[in-house]
C-alpha cells in the first residue's frame, strides 16, 4: 500500500522544504515572539486562550 503522504507533496512543498534546510542559519536568527504575539493580538479569541 502507498501512503497518502507521498501523494500530497507537491513540488513547491518540496522547494519550500529545501530552501528551509539551505537557510537554517536564516532561521535561527528569527525572534518568533514578537511574531507570535503580533498573531494572538489580531483575534480576540486568541487573545483569551494565550494570555
């Protein structure tokens, strides 16, 4: 049997996933907070779960 994984990666996925892998320097130099709490504090709902 083949999996249903295998069938739902697309090229660009794969594009996404190598250039991720190429750039991990990149992303280890991102602060993910400010993000994050720029994410939560466009929703109301959010806001209540995460505080």
């Amino acid at each position: 049997l083949k999996s249903y994984l295998p069938s739902t990666m697309t090229q660009q996925r794969l594009t996404d996933l190598a250039t991720i892998a190429l750039e991990s320097a990149v992303l280890e130099k991102i602060e993910y907070e400010p993000i994050i709490e720029e994410f939560i504090s466009k929703n109301t709902k959010r806001m209540m779960l995460f505080k």
